[in-house]
C-alpha cells in the first residue's frame, strides 16, 4: 500500500518512514505521551489519517490500533484501508451538491420574490382560482429556496467554511426578533406566539452571532408551529439558568415519538408518523441548529411528552457585557 518492502521498513522510525512531515511532530509528541504513561488516544478506535507512500505521494486511510503485549514487550498492531478513491468521490459530490445549489439560489429566489408579489396583488386583483394556484406555487418556491439553504448550510459546515461574527449582545431582544419575525407564519397556521422574559433576565449577554442564532429560533418555531394544532400556542422564554442563558421554545403538540427521540438530531431525520411526512421539512434543521449552536459553547436539548408538547432549549454561556469576560471563568 505505501510502497516499502519488509527490508526497507524494518528498523526505522514509523514516523520518518509514513507520517507526512506537517504531522511528524504531533505523532511523536503521541507516542511520548504512551511511553510516560501507557496511554494513547487513538487506541482500539477507528480513525481517518494523512499517510505518506514512499513516492512521496499521499492517501486517507481509515486506522485502528491495538496494543499486542508479548514476553518480548508491547507491540502496536495497526491495520489500514486506503480509503482515498472514497474521499475523492465524497469531495466531488460535496462540490456538485454546493455548485448545484448555488446555481438553483439565485433564479429560485426570482421565482419565490415575483410569486409573493403577485400573492400581495401587486400586479392587480387576481381571480380566485389564479389566488389558490399562486399561493400554491409561492408555498413551493419558498420550501426550495429554504431546502437549498440548508444544504448549503451543511456544505459549508462540513467544509469548516460556516462564517460566525460572533458579538457580545443582548439575548432576550435577538429572541424577542425571531418570534417577531414568525408572526406571519404562525398566524396562517393559526397559532398564537407568546414571549417572556425570566425577571432579572433582560440584561443577560452572550457572545453570538445575531444570525445564526436568529436562524436556530426561527427553526425551532417553525417546527413548533408546524406541529401545533390551529387554535394552540407556542411560548419562547428567556432565562437565567446557572452560567448559562437558557432560551425555551415550548409548543402543546403530540410531541415527539419515544422511538425517534434518539435521532432528532441527525442529519434528514424525520419521525416516521403520516402527520409528520405531512408536515414536510428536510430533516436538516435540527441538525443546522445544533451544529450553530454547539459552535457557539452552548449545547441544544429537549423534554417532549407524547400528547402534551415539547420543549427545545438553547443554553449559551453568559458572558458580563463590560468586559466580555464568561461567567464561568469570572
């Protein structure tokens, strides 16, 4: 595989002979580390490495090892898969996947801005039967321009390329805007939005993206307000909790399946019930929302109790807005 014969290898340096020369540092400093303490990170695991053939050339190639003790000593047992034509196909997809979506964007978002101008009469009163059909197609439109935004999102944070421009801020009136900003959406649902704020929690910071973290609580409404019944409602609160500052988006809807709870998170998942295909969605969002926020130190969870509703909670590290300083190393 990296092109050296037994006689070559046997007798030198693991890390001279197949570690590129960027890593060859970082794998010494390791295996010092096992030597002052019989502890290596990688052991018994499987992982992706850089390796270097003898060529000079490089391959990804997926490694697991494991420790063989014999009366001679401790022996390392490595065992490898090029996996570098697996890496090169993924790279390609991942770049047709974000080249396509970017094509669709722009002539999408025409579409979507034209179609709602004709649903809001701009071009005159329309008959009833063009009404329905207009509002049909602006629907659509708006569902492709927001599934190619997501996979987009997910392009760019498989690829580290996510852009945050993270400030220290207020948090209870970057919530108070998200809900704002779905009043619209919940009211064609029929569902009414409440926000509140914990007393003593007004003045809470965070250090953030306005965004971002706007595009996490618009997720968590609307998938709140998808899932409530016409008639209910759907409640963000803001408040302290601890280091953190917590944001509570609760809704009263059948919640969340026991069996699909351990996958909501996941990347397409969708619970398997009719009402939820119904309700449409990529399956991305979730999966978005917790990649932002656990980006910015917080972490996302929720409480769901079939038949009562669900609650989804962002907790960020709060931060004092003088100095920008963490509470929790203050």
């Amino acid at each position: 595989m990296l092109g050296w014969t037994r006689e070559e290898a046997v007798g030198r340096p693991l890390a001279g002979l197949v570690v590129p020369e960027r890593y060859r540092a970082s794998a010494l400093q390791a295996l010092q580390h096992f030597r002052d303490t019989g502890q290596l990170a990688i052991l018994d695991r499987r992982v992706e490495r850089v390796l270097s053939r003898r060529d000079g050339s490089e391959l990804t190639a997926e490694m697991t090892t494991g420790l063989v003790r014999t009366d001679e000593g401790v022996l390392f047992s490595v065992f490898l898969h090029d996996v570098s034509e697996r890496k090169q196909v993924e790279r390609m997809k991942n770049e047709f996947v974000a080249t396509v979506s970017h094509e669709l964007r722009t002539p999408l978002t025409a579409i979507s801005a034209s179609l709602s101008l004709l649903a809001d009469g701009m071009a005159g009163e329309l008959p009833e039967a063009a009404k329905g059909l207009v509002g049909i197609a602006n629907a659509s439109s708006e569902r492709l321009v927001r599934l190619i935004g997501d996979v987009l999102d997910i392009q760019k944070m498989e690829a580290g390329q996510m852009d945050y421009r993270r400030e220290v801020q207020r948090i209870a009136p970057i919530a108070e805007g998200a809900v704002a900003a779905m009043e619209s959406f919940a009211a064609q649902a029929g569902v009414r939005l409440a926000f509140e704020v914990e007393d003593g929690a007004e003045g809470l910071h965070a250090e953030v993206d306005r965004d971002r973290l706007t595009q996490v609580l618009a997720n968590l409404l609307s998938n709140a307000v998808k899932f409530s019944e016409a008639g209910g409602a759907v409640l963000t609160r803001v408040e302290s909790h601890g280091e953190m500052v917590l944001i509570a988006v609760a809704d009263r809807g059948d919640g969340i399946p026991e069996q699909f709870r351990g996958r909501v998170f996941q990347r397409f998942a969708q619970a398997d019930s009719a009402d939820s295909r119904r309700k449409g969605g990529t399956g991305l969002g979730l999966s978005i929302c917790k990649a932002i926020v656990e980006e910015h130190g917080g972490r996302i969870r929720f409480e769901s109790t079939e038949g009562e509703g669900t609650r989804f909670f962002v907790e960020l590290p709060a931060v004092m807005a003088s100095t920008g300083i963490s509470t929790r190393s203050a």
